[in-house]
C-alpha cells in the first residue's frame, strides 16, 4: 500500500479556476459533465504530464478546447486521467462520466439516502464523481446545474447561491443552478436532491446581509428541526460577536440526512448532517443529545472560517481546521451553558478517547506526517488534542494576544490552502513569541507525563516545586524532545483560600501559568509561611497525565475548597481511582477489601451540597469508567477485575446514601422539559441518583425506578431509568424495554438508544442479545447509526464483555467488520479501532485479540481502510 508522506507535499502543477458542472441525476446512471478551466501553475515546464484523480469511474466523453483528443494523447482508467502533453496555455477540459449513486454503499461520492440523492466529497469523494485535482490546495469557483425527476426529487441544492431553476419543457424534469463565487477545494463540493421538506428562518449579519436559512428533512421531521434552528442562530451571532466572522452567502441550507459515516459535513453553503445531530425533541431525544445537536451545529457553521475560507494546504494539515474548529465549538457551548462543565465533560471525553489512541499502537502527532488511509486519521488526537493544542495558544498568549493572533490569521490567510506553520506564524508575530518548541505539540505523539515533588520551608516561607517532564516512544518516534508546556496553579492555604502566587522564577511564570519548557524545573514561590495544598494544571491546562501523589487528606481537601471548579471534580477523579485502583489491585489476588469510608462520605457531601449546580455534582459522582481504570493501569488488564472493582465502589456509595439518592430522585428535574443547561444539569443528577438507587439496600427500588421508565415524559428520564433496570439486571427491566420498543418502533434515532442499553449492559448474555437484535426489524446492516449503536457501543461501551475471556467478543467483531468491509470501509475500519489496546490486556486474551487481527490481516480482499488499522494495531 502506498504512503503519503508530508515531506513529499509538491505544489500542483496545473491549477483549476472554475468547475462548470453538469449533473443529471438518476439512480443507476448519474450523468456528470465536468467543464475544467485548467492552467498550468507558475513555473511549470511546458508537456509536464496533467493527472487528475479518479477513483472507480469510466470516461465518457473527453473534450480538450472543444475537440476530441488524440486516442494517444491521454489515457483513463478508474483512478485517473492522464494527459500526456496539455496546452502550456490556459485549456478548458470536458469530461463526462456516468456514475452509479444507488450502487454507492461507501457513502463516499454521490450516493442515496432514504432516496435522497447526496454527496460526500470530504476527503477524497469528489473523485469518485468526476476526474479532478482531488487535493485540498486547488481551489476553484464552481458552478453547478443539477437536474433531476421532478417527483423523485423536487429539491435541488449546490453551494453557493441560487441563481435559477425552472422545468425542462416536455419532460418530467427540472433543474437548478447554483454558483458559489468563493473558490473552494473539491472535498467542500456537495449537492443535494430528494424529496425533503424544509424548515427556514433568516439571519441578519451585523453588516446588513439577510441570509435564508433552511433545514432540509424528510418529510414528517419538520417539528425536530426548532433546536437545530435555534443553534444554527446562535452560531452566527456567536461568531460575529467572539471572533468577527459573518456570514459570506444569502443562502445557509442544512440537510438531515440518515446514512452518514461521520456527524456532519461543512460544504459551503449547504452542510449535510448525520439525522442523529439534527432532529431532536424531548420524546426522542436526550440532553446529550440537544448538546450534540448545538454543537455540530456550531461545528460546521465555524468551519465556513476556519476550514473553508481558510483551508488546508494538504491533509497532514487538516488539525488546522478540525483542532481550530472543535476548539471554537467548544469555546461556544461553554458560552451557552455552564463553563466549568463542559470543560469536565470534554476532558472526560479527551481522556477515554484520546489518551488511549495515544497510548496504543494508533497513536499519532496532532499533525501525521505519513499516512496510508486519509480516511483513518479524522480521529481524537487530531480533532480533541488539537484542540486542546490552540486551547494552550490562548493559556500561553493571553486572551488579548491569541484574539489578535486569530485576527491575523484571518486577515492574512483568507482564500489561502494553509499550513500549521502559517496559523503558528500569525500568533508567533501577534503575541512577540517564538513559538518553535510550543510547534512540538502537533509534531510528537503520546502523552506528556509530569512528576510533581514539592518542598515547603516555614522557615524560609518558600515552597519549591519541581516539575519533570517524559513522553514515552510511540510508532516511528522512539525519543522525544521536551515540550512547552503551560501548568495552571493554584496554592491554596489552611483555610481554604488561594494564596497569591510570587514567584521568582519571574521570566517562567505568567499569572498563575507556570512555563516548563526543559525536562525538569524548580519553581520557587516566596511567602508562603505555611504548607499550602497544590491545586495542580487547573482547568486542564495542557493534555498531560499528572503523577503527583497528593495525601487523600490533600485531595478531600481539594474536593472541598479549591477555587477551580474542575480540579474539585478532578481531585474527586483521584480519590476515587486510587481507591479503585487498590480494590482491583487486591481482586487480581483473589482478595475483597472494605471500601474506603471517607471517600464515600465525601462524595455523600457533595450531593447533598445545594450549593453547588446539580450538573457539577452528577459529574463528580460519575466514577472513572472501566476503560479510564484500563487505561491508568497500562499493563495486564483484567476487565472483569475492574468490572468487580467498580461495583463494589458504586454498591458502597449507593448503600451509603440510599435514602438521599431516592429522595433526591423524586424531588429532581420535575419541571417540564426545557433544553437549557439548568434543567438539564437537574436530570443528570436525577439520572444518576437512580442509578446509585439500583445498588442501594432501599427495598422498593426496583418499584420506583420503573416508575420513572414507565412515567418518564422525555427521553433523557425514560433513558436514564432504562439502562439502570436493563444494567442491574432488576425486576421490570423486560417490560420496560417492551414498553420502549412499542413506542418508539418508528423511530430509528430512538431505537438506537434501545439497542445501546442492551449492548452496553454487564452481563454473561450480552454479546448473544447483541447477535439476536441484529435481526431485530430496526436494525439495519446497511446503515452506519444503527450499526455504532449496537455493535460500536458493544466494542467500545462494553469492556468486559467485548474482552470476554473465551474471545467471543473478539470473535464477533471480526466476523462485522469482515461482513461490512466490502460495503463501507470507512465504517469496518472505525470498528475495527475498538482492537487498539489489546495489547495492554492481560496475556489470555491479548493473545485471543491477535488472532482475530492475524486472521483479518490474512484476508486478501480485506479494504485499504480496515488493513490500515489492522496492520497498525499488529505492528
Ligand atoms: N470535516 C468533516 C469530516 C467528515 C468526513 C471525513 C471522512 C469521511 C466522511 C466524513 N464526513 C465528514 C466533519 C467535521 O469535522 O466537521
Ligand atoms: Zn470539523
């Protein structure tokens, strides 16, 4: 297989200006005429060869300046077309393909969804359309005229605006015409045509241009479309208001789409959404799901700057949109709800996502610098540690220089195919930094690791800290230089009040940011007269595991009074691993210890603190996951040990605070359902009350939990009840799960939820239900939700089932992803990525994981994507 490598990036030696596109559309037999105004780039010598990208296609037609080529002046194949000798003039290049959309199960290119004709051109789609420079750094102003059967598809939509549309006299058909006037790459292409009905509104940006917005659904969906809407509203005031972007078109269309690989797609002018992160109302949908919703919202709406404006050179770039993005998408919802938990919830999300790919055989810099499936690298690290990378910039410059640092970029880059350099360059000369080492970032993959030890002297009223930093080999990088990295610090006194930090070290501390920049530092604080407790990387200050072994003392301490909301959170983390860590510890020796009672109580404090937002107490009561105690453990992981481990803490909790958590239960989240932060904050509390309820000794538990199954008047209640009876095996959880799947039988994005509840419970049965609902008349092999809801929330919401010790689990998901892989490899090969850290379990059934890689690898037919991972995981 082939390697793309960044240090062979080469500018393109033909530029394309304008697309004129010609697409008549039919299910079998798409016609599509590309006209190509082509021009050699500055600097290339005269008969250099023209080699536009194909993949799987067949020429028509070929025009060169209006005429038929020579047969021996070019040649086509499925993936590519080649002219041997183009004009060393400007030529214009016609070319016409037929393509097969409802053939198209990839989703990649122009396929069908529920009948609606769509496209997915990011990152190399557009070349299964037509033949094309596929390659982020063309840029080119397209017009398209899309024309289709008036009943099967009454809407047509392109980027851009709309310019006309109208019958085409005597036939059943009609067409539209859409021009985009902002050059673009070819992966921002999209059209859309299908029978949809349409939610619209309007936008008035702060320079007085009026844009139509709409939301594309099919029909019937119309009333899911309000919150999306409303997110969508708030995105462009945001955007305008925080960094002074507007909006560049008339138009902003929305599509909801049901079989989609990813969550959504930034095309200019005309996004197309996965359904799943468009329709919501309280009966289907969930909380999480309002904040999926406004944030993939948000996502793709802040892309039209960072990302489409702005572009990526080539796609080893591409954290410079997707890292930027997220970032900005993060910055917004925290704007829309409370700060401090959205930041716990996302490091809890960077955490169990990103620092296993990072800790595994997949891990890879911020910014790849090889790659053999593009495809395979939209993942954590780029996404989240990229984001948290430009989080950093801004700890690092201050809000006022990294603001000025954006505007740059912007003002400098608009219209530009750029590269991480380029963006780093712009806040380098804003902020009067050198930013070479902070650059090492995007360049070395894995986690810092930091060694804390500190010394505090009365005599002297100084506290020394000294803070060494490590980063272990990863695949290709055997050692590592030093980073920058920017540590948050608090010192917080006896009585629960931060003590204000005078450091000498003036030059390495900025604020409350301590500046590490060698591999170990001594930072010195002058009067402290007495020992202070170390709140340490406050708010998650760089992506780095802290090893730091505070006293439980310190860390109930912390609980109590540190001033930075999340590390209370995060000293409740500590707590409750360490004591996880010492359970599970003493099960891999056949042993049962008693719980620690002070944690306990400590955490009973915490829920019954009304002074504290009740999302912030659910977060602290929500322990570390099995997969976060896999991943500290690093070594010979027994899941079932941390499975029994886990319950005996949840049991000692539940037991602890029985009463409290059904009172709480009862009393919670009883207003009628509203989306907004603070009810929702209410509900998780709720929600998790029940769940401690289930392993409480409150005799009539099970009662009053499918109470709330059966009364629940929203999804996120009906949800949360649910899972507790599904998970703890309780009487009641079958009727419930009935009583689910008669009222929610029509809706697909509902009975996800109904298949993740049964794939992700603890139980010996599990992997056979999971087998049995795949034939269940919900589910759909061919479509990407229904597939991640069962078997992906199986591999990846399930640790000691998917690592059953016989290799069942192993088994079933290798017979997936070799039954999927044909059809839609992307999809196999996220799947396939729930193997990445075999290599840490214990050695019975590390070894069962790498037979069913070998036996994948071994597959001659297997897909470019799935090998990819496969050949990386067994590497
Ligand atoms: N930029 C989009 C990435 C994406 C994608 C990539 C590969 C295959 C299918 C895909 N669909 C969407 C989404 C985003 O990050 O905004
Ligand atoms: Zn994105």
């Amino acid at each position: 297989q082939t390697v793309v490598r960044l240090e062979d990036y080469r500018p393109p030696a033909y530029l394309i200006d304008r697309v004129d596109l010609d697409v008549r559309l039919h299910p079998s037999a798409t016609r599509v005429t590309a006209v190509l105004a082509i021009r050699p780039a500055e600097g290339t010598p005269a008969g250099t060869p023209l080699v536009l990208d194909g993949d799987g296609l067949r020429l028509e037609h070929l025009l060169l300046d209006g005429r038929s080529p020579e047969p021996e002046a070019y040649a086509a194949s499925p993936v590519a077309l080649t002219l041997h000798c183009p004009p060393a003039q400007p030529f214009r290049l016609e070319i016409e393909t037929v393509i097969n959309p409802e053939a198209n199960s990839a989703l990649m290119g122009l396929y069908r969804s529920s009948g609606t004709y769509c496209t997915q051109c990011e990152a190399e789609g557009f070349r299964r359309i037509t033949y094309f420079l596929d390659r982020p750094d063309v840029l080119a102003v397209y017009t398209t005229r899309i024309e289709a059967d008036r009943t099967e598809a009454p809407v047509l939509l392109g980027n851009g605006n709309p310019v006309e549309a109208g019958p085409i006299a005597g036939t059943e058909r009609h067409y539209a015409i859409w021009h985009d006037p902002h050059p673009k790459p070819a992966y921002l292409f999209a059209l859309v045509a299908g029978r949809l009905a349409s939610v619209h509104d309007t936008f008035t940006t702060r320079s007085g241009r009026l844009v139509r917005l709409a939301i594309h659904v099919e029909p019937g969906k119309e009333d899911m479309c309000g919150w999306a809407m409303d997110s969508l509203k708030r995105s462009m005031a945001w955007d305008e208001h925080v960094f002074g972007l507007e909006y560049d078109l008339d138009v902003f269309n929305i599509v909801a789409v049901s079989d989609f690989n990813m969550g959504a797609m930034e095309n200019k002018g005309l996004n197309i959404f996965n359904d799943k992160y468009v329709l919501a109302d309280p009966e289907t949908a969930t909380d999480q799901d309002y904040g999926h919703v406004e944030a993939v919202i948000a996502h793709e709406y802040f892309h039209n700057w960072t990302g489409n404006r702005i572009t990526c050179r080539d796609w080893f770039q591409l954290c410079l949109k997707e890292g930027l993005t997220v970032f900005r998408d993060q910055e917004f919802s925290s704007d829309m709800r409370s700060r401090p938990v959205k930041r716990i919830a996302d490091v809890r999300m960077l955490k169990s996502h990103q620092f296993p790919e990072d800790a595994g055989p997949l891990a890879h810099p911020v910014r790849p610098r090889a790659y053999r499936e593009i495809n395979n690298f939209y993942t954590a690290t780029v996404y989240e540690k990229g984001a948290e990378v430009v989080r950093m910039l801004k700890t690092l410059l201050g809000a006022e220089d990294f603001a000025a640092g954006m505007a740059l970029y912007i003002r400098r880059h608009d219209g530009d195919a750029a590269t991480i350099e380029q963006f780093l360059a712009c806040f380098a000369e804003a902020g009067g930094r050198d930013l070479e080492q902070f650059a090492l970032w995007y360049e070395q993959a894995g986690t810092p690791r930091l060694e804390v030890t500190s010394a505090h002297d009365p005599d002297t009223a100084t506290l020394s800290l000294t803070l060494t930093q490590s980063l272990g080999p990863t695949p290709g990088q055997a050692s590592k230089l030093p980073m920058l990295i920017p540590v948050r610090l608090g010192l917080i006194g006896p009585e629960g009040a931060d003590i204000g930090l005078r450091p000498r070290e003036r030059d390495r501390v900025q604020g409350d940011v301590l500046l590490l920049s060698e591999r170990s530092q001594t930072f010195t604080f002058d009067g402290v007269t007495e020992r202070p407790v170390l709140s340490l990387l406050r708010g998650f200050s760089a992506p780095v595991t802290v090893n730091a072994t505070p006293s439980p003392a310190d860390l109930l301490f912390l609980l109590q009074h540190d001033s930075d909301p999340f590390n209370r959170w995060q000293a409740a983390q500590d707590l409750a691993t360490r004591e996880l860590m010492r359970l599970y510890a003493a099960r891999r020796k056949g042993d049962v210890l008693a719980v620690d009672a002070a944690l306990v109580s400590a955490l009973g404090d915490v829920l019954t603190d009304e002074d504290l937002d009740p999302a912030f107490r659910a977060q602290v009561l929500h322990l570390p996951g099995e997969a976060d105690l896999a991943r500290d453990i690093g070594r010979d992981v027994d899941p079932d040990a941390i499975l029994s481990a886990r319950t005996q803490l949840r049991h000692a909790i539940g037991r602890a605070h029985g009463q409290t958590f059904a009172s709480l239960a009862d009393r919670l989240g009883r207003r009628p359902f509203a989306p907004d932060a603070a009810d929702a904050g209410e509900r998780a509390l709720k929600g998790l009350c029940l769940a401690y309820l289930a392993v409480s000794d409150q005799d009539t538990r099970a009662d009053i939990i499918a109470r709330h199954a059966r009364e629940a008047d929203n999804m996120t209640d009906r949800i949360a009840a649910l899972s507790v009876l599904v998970h703890e095996h309780l009487a009641g959880a079958d009727t419930a799960l009935a009583a689910f799947e008669r009222r929610h039988a029509g809706h697909p994005l509902a009975m996800d939820k109904w298949f993740t509840v049964q794939a992700t419970s603890p139980h010996a049965g599990t992997l056979t239900i999971v087998d049995a609902l795949t034939r269940h008349p919900a589910f759909d092999w061919t479509n990407p939700n229904r597939v991640r809801a069962l078997v992906g929330a199986f591999t990846t919401g399930n640790q000691s089932q998917f690592t059953r010790p016989d290799g069942a689990g192993f088994v079933y998901l290798g017979d997936v992803v070799e039954r999927l892989d044909q059809r839609n490899p992307q999809l196999a090969a996220r799947l396939v990525s729930a193997f990445r850290s075999w290599q840490a379990l214990e050695p019975k059934r590390a070894a069962l994981a790498e037979g069913v890689l070998s036996k994948l690898a071994g597959r001659a037919t297997l897909s470019k994507d799935t090998r990819d991972i496969v050949e990386r995981c067994l590497a």
